[in-house]
RNA sequence: GCGCCCGUAGCUCAGCUGGAUAGAGCGCUUGCCUCCGGAGCAAGAGGCCGCAGGUUCGAAUCCUGCCGGGCGUACCA
C-alpha cells in the first residue's frame, strides 16, 4: 500500500509542477523519522526553489493549497524551510494493509542467480555460508517481487582445489577409488572434514615447494580436464562426495539451487571452443607474438580496466600512459589451455544464450530427496528436465576480491558486442569473513608477529584455517537447545530440538545479512551465538508473542473465527484517532516498500535492519497494551488486527531473509 | 606504482537517490513481572561523523588533497 501511495504522490507533484510550474524534477520521498512530519515527507521544494528563485517554504505553501485531490492521502503540508509533507486516510490504508491486497508484479523474464560455487574439494565454512545467505536472500528478495529466478550453483569439479586432495589421497595415503569410495560410505567419518585437513596437510607440502607435490598436481589436473583414467575416476568420488556435503549443509539452512552445472561437462561440450572462436572472430582478443605473454592470446587491459576516466578535463587519455602491456589478461595460455576466466567467459555466455549450438544435458539428483537440484550432463540426460539458462540479467554473487576477473568476463560481453548482457551482468560482491583475533585464539590458532597486529584473520582453506559451516551450526543448535529445555520442560526432545533448529538458522541467516555487504565480517564467536538484541531470535520471537496473542484470544473466544475479520472503516476512522495505533500500523506494514527498495539498492541488510525495527516496534506495542484485556471491544479489534498484520509483516521480511517462524520458542 | 573499498559512541555496525534534532545493538548505570512467557520494556551516560579545503540554501553523504587501514593488480581459481 505504501508502494501504491508513493507511486501515486510521486505523478501527482510531477505532473502538476510540470503544469504548474513547467519544470521537470525528481521527486524524492522519505519516510520522515518523526511522527509529526506526516507520513510521506517531500524536500522538492528546496530543488524548485533554485529553478524558480523564489523561497521554498512559499512553494510548499502554494503546492499544498493546488495539487489536486490525491486517492488515500489526507492532506498536505508545508513543514520546516520548505518540506511537504502528507498525512494518509489512515482508515484507507489500514483497511487495504489488514485485507494484505497488494497487486503483484508480473515479470516473465528471467534472472539466474548464481552462488555458494564452493570448491568440492573440503567442507564449506563460514565464508561460504556469507555468499549462500547473500545468494540466496536475493534470490527470496527478486521471487517476492514476482520475478522468475533460477538459481545455478558453479561445481568447479575439475580445477586446482579438487586435484590437490584428489593427488593428496593418491600420493600421500595411497588410497584408490575403491579405498576411497568407502571412506564416503563410512558413517563414522565426516568426509569433507576428513578432506579439510587432507587439504589442509598437501597444501603444507606446496607451501615448502616441495618439488613431488607439484608433479602430483600436474598429472592428477591432467588427468582431470581429460576425464580419462583412475584419478579421473577419483576426482569424480570426491567432487560427488563433496557436493553432496555442501547440499546437506546448506539445505540446513534452507538454501536450494535449481541447477548444478558442472565444469567437467563445460570441458566435455567444448563450451569453451565455441567462445574461443566468438572471441576470435570479433578480435576481442589477440595472440601475442613478442613480450612477456608471447604465444598466448590475451584480452588488452584498455578493454577492462574501468578506472577510464572518459577524458576528464581534456587530458590525452589515449596511449602513452599505458607504458605498454602490463595489464593484458591472459585467456588461453602459451600451452593452449584456457583459463579459469576464459571457461568463465563461456559459462557467462551460456546464462544469456549466447553460445550457439551449446547446450548441457541435466539428470535429477533423485537421491537428495524433494527440492533437489539438475545437475549437468554430456550425455543422455532427462527429457524433462527445465530450460536452464537463457536469463536476461545475471547476478554473479562472489567475493569483492574477484571484482577483476568479474569485470574481464563482463568486458568480453561488451567486446564481442553484447552490449546488452555486459550490462546486466551483475557482480553482486561482499566482502570477505575474516576471523577476529578473539575467535582465532579460541580456536587455538597460533599467529605470527604479522598477523596479530591486524584487526582479523583472513580465512585460508589452504591453511586451513577457519569455521566449518557444520560446526557453527551445531554449536548454534546446541546453544538454542540449552535454553529452549530451560523454558520449556514440558516438550519432548525432538520439540525442542527442531525449535533449536529454527533458531540457529535465524541466529545465523540475520547475523550474515546484519552487515552490508562492503563490510568485512571479523567473525566472532560471542557475536555469532547471541540471541539477544539485534539478532534473528529477537525478531522470531517477536512473531512468536503475535501468534501467542492471537491464539490466546482465539482460545477464549471459544474458537470464533469473526475475530479474524478487518474491522469497519467507521471503527478504523475513530480508532486510528489514537497517534500509537495509527504509527504501529504504518510501521508494521514496511515488508514490501522495504524489499523492494532493498531490492533496488541491492543491500539485503536493509531488510534486516527493517525487520529488526519492526520487531522492535511490537515488542514496545506488546508491552504498552494488553491486548487480551483491553474492555472496549471495537479498540480491541483494531489492536488484535494491528497484531495479524504485524505477524504478517514480520513473516513476510523472515522468509524473504530465510529466517524461520517458529510457532514458539 | 595503479585500481577498488573502508575510517561515525568504549566495542560491532546502520545512516536509503545530499535534507528536518547523527541512530541501533553490545557493554556500563538505573528502573520495570498481581505478566498476552523477561530471548523483553523504559531511562541515563557516551559523537571535532579520520584531517584540511571546496561545491550547495543545506554535507556523515558529492568533489579535490592528505593521513591511516583492507583487498586486488598471476600463463592460480
């Protein structure tokens, strides 16, 4: 409803200062902080003022007493040095906000979100669960905005990460398929963690140059681009294995993918040779004869860089300055191999429908139940599976660190013509999840001179340092179940553990979205597992006390269902009267405006924030009002409906956020 | 060197396309259960918004320059 009345505020004073006035201008409207500034506050004024020269409070006067009449809005208001502000029919809005009409958008084109792209090579971490949290609230923020979403997680199966454990079982444990295929099976091991320190142990080997381990990579990532032989056949155990972990772990936390594609098949479709020759064709990229590239062929860095400054102040920003070279990105290398950014370029490529005659084949992952993901395919393949890929705006959620290759790949688009696609080729970054100092020592990490002088720790799977993704969740449920037993003595075990469940999941999914995301995370501990203030619980259990209120007035009510009625505009009209319950109304109905202009801005951690304000907003109703005790009935049915649309509101921002509704906790 | 990001309360962070008196949480101090469950509510203390210029009616927000920190800049991914 907000959405609507800001919509239609914005045409009435475009509209009629263009009429007026003959001036066009961006109207800007806030949400005023305080009460008495109205509802929906404009400072057009002060931008008219400079067109007009006149004073701007003299034209909020004059735009108050013309604009004509505008549907839901009360009246208007000249404020301050010149703001506008407007009042709404508070017994309109109410009656629209507790029937929860709202028309929905209807878009057919489609967005493919990518994210979680873990390496199958050791368990995910905390870093991982940033990206899938990240991904997968975008992905909940564009379906609540009725956009088609599919959402494909990258399965590099055949690079660096999986040869160096694939070579690590070969060479340094002397395991071979069957070996290593039970090691899977066994259900007293956890294979990625198992994998974690075998990751951790040959990455120590690389570390001391360790000439052997070098050769180990070299013929086990040959043999894993070829698909051809034992360690092949390995690498496959392991990959599967892996991202079987990374489901399980992330359908914990209630994240989904749709498609699965996977590099091997990239390799085995030859993806990459129908890029090549696009690339070549349109001379996005040339072969170096002479420099320190010779025999490769590289993307110039004029092509990429961004930095451009599209001659500011007249400046030669031609040659020259360049000093020769040093920038160009290297796509395929003297060898002939192409790299991580060219089989990048392609599967970029791939998500517009832009490789001709390239098309995966996808199979169910049957075995992982209902909602399970395709997962890709060269040959044979499901005659049912969906038409993967094809979207017309890709988001690339991944690291603020990869911003380089990202711009490449988008550049290549951009090179090759598609201009289009290079803009809605979407680099949707964070920053990195770094351990704090307190946490390391906790985990009784030893750290050098270097790194105890920084304010965190980056995390390093090589290192293997860092906070698997499983642990944290444990430790989370562990923490909730602790203190749902406490409140509750008369719930069975599995009662208790599932709302534990719900409450680490919330704690979690809240504490990776509190942050926006050019926010470096120093994990800690402490932070993580608090329940109290601005956290998930705070806001699930903020939900909670409405459905408590409403189940307990259906109880006395002997079950009536009239209650469940919005009451008459009449009763509206006299009761919103009353400042508090026309401000709770308006603040328990932000879910939509808010996940939209998070939307727009593409900062998740504002639906976080509004969540949180919203909760707050309850909890100070809750405890202001007894509701349950309230004498006059008519305000009694304004409050109890001020209490469904605030658990409405409420759940509508969790699920967008991942954040359960528990019925109690 | 070049590019991107950050510097706001003791700590961790918000601050939406410049707008009305800079906000939360944690921690600290102090109140609040004859209650719809206190994972809560209320109040208090705590700010040259890194520094210096500039643009503007108006700057934490935009521009320039410094200072401090992070990341990137591979024939790794």
């Amino acid at each position: 409803m907000l959405l609507t009345l800001e919509k239609r505020l914005r045409e009435a004073f475009s509209a009629h200062i263009a009429d007026r006035y003959g001036a066009t201008v961006d109207i800007v409207l806030e949400l005023p902080r305080q009460p008495s500034h109205g509802d929906l506050a404009t400072p057009v004024c002060f931008g008219l003022a400079k067109v007009l020269r006149r004073a701007p409070r003299q034209i909020a006067a004059e735009l108050c007493a013309e604009l004509p009449p505008v549907k839901g809005i009360r009246s208007l208001e000249a404020a301050g040095a010149g703001y506008v502000n407007a009042r709404f029919d508070r017994a309109s809005y109410a009656a629209a906000v507790f029937s929860g009409i709202e028309p929905g958008k209807d878009d057919s084109s489609k967005a493919i979100i990518e994210h979680t792209n873990i390496n199958p090579n050791k368990a995910a971490h905390i870093g991982h669960l940033r990206n899938a949290v990240l991904g997968d609230t975008l992905v909940r923020m564009l379906r609540a905005l009725g956009r088609r979403v599919e959402v494909q997680n990258y399965i590099d199966n055949t690079g660096v990460q999986v040869a160096d454990v694939v070579a690590a079982f070969r060479f340094l444990r002397g395991m071979g398929v069957e070996e290593v295929r039970a090691l899977v099976r066994d259900p007293a091991v956890r294979f990625d963690y198992c994998c974690w320190d075998l990751y951790a142990e040959i990455s120590r080997r690389f570390a001391d140059k360790d000439p052997k381990a070098f050769a180990w990579r070299a013929a086990t990532l040959k043999a894993l681009e070829s698909g051809e032989g034992d360690l092949a056949a390995l690498g496959a155990v392991v990959a599967d294995a892996i991202v079987a972990c990374h489901l399980a772990t992330m359908r914990r936390i209630g994240v989904l993918y749709d498609v699965l594609p996977r590099e091997s098949e990239i390799l085995k479709l030859r993806f990459w040779s129908t890029a090549f020759e696009l690339l070549k064709s349109r001379g996005a990229i040339r072969f170096e004869t002479s420099g320190k590239n010779i025999g490769c062929w590289v993307m110039p860095s004029k092509m990429f860089r961004t930095s451009a400054p599209k001659g500011a102040r007249g400046v030669a920003e031609s040659d020259e300055s360049a000093g020769e070279a040093d920038g160009a990105k290297v796509i395929v290398r003297s060898n002939g191999t192409v790299t991580y950014v060219g089989k990048d370029i392609a599967y970029q490529l791939w998500k517009f429908g832009l490789l001709e005659g390239k098309e995966f084949r996808y199979v169910p992952m049957r075995e992982l139940g209902a909602g399970a993901p395709w997962v890709t395919t060269a040959e044979g393949g499901s005659a049912d599976a969906p038409d993967f890929g094809g979207g017309s705006e890709v988001y690339n959620v991944i690291d603020v660190r990869q911003s380089y290759l990202q711009d490449v790949v988008r550049a290549a688009l951009e090179a090759l013509g598609f201009q289009r696609q290079a803009e809605r080729s979407i680099h949707f970054s964070y920053e990195m999840v770094a351990l704090s100092p307190r946490c390391c020592a906790g985990l009784g990490i030893e750290l050098n001179e270097k790194e105890r002088a920084k304010a965190y720790v980056e995390v390093s799977g090589r290192k293997g340092l860092g906070v698997k993704a499983d642990d944290l969740l444990d430790l989370l449920i562990d923490t909730a179940l602790e203190e749902v037993r406490s409140r509750h003595a008369a719930l069975d075990e599995s009662e208790c553990r599932s709302i534990a469940e719900q409450i680490a999941v919330g704690a979690l999914r809240y504490f990776m979205l509190r942050f926006t995301r050019n926010t470096v995370i120093a994990f800690d501990f402490q932070e993580a597992l608090a329940f109290e203030g601005e956290t998930g619980p705070y806001v699930q259990y903020a939900a909670v006390r409405a459905s408590n209120i409403l189940r307990k007035h259906e109880a006395g009510q002997g079950g009536g269902q009239a209650s469940a009625e919005v009451p008459s505009s009449r009763a509206l009209a006299r009761q919103l009267e009353d400042e508090q319950l026309w401000q709770l109304v308006r603040a328990m109905s932000l879910s939509r405006w808010t996940v939209a202009r998070a939307t727009e801005s593409g900062e998740p951690a504002q639906v976080a924030r509004n969540a949180f304000q919203a909760a707050q907003a309850f909890n100070n109703f809750y405890h202001q009002t007894h509701i349950l005790k309230e004498k006059d009935p008519e305000r009694q049915a304004v409050q109890l409906a001020i209490v469904r649309l605030a658990l409405e509101d409420l759940s509508r921002m969790m699920h967008v956020m991942g954040v359960p509704v528990p019925v109690r906790m």
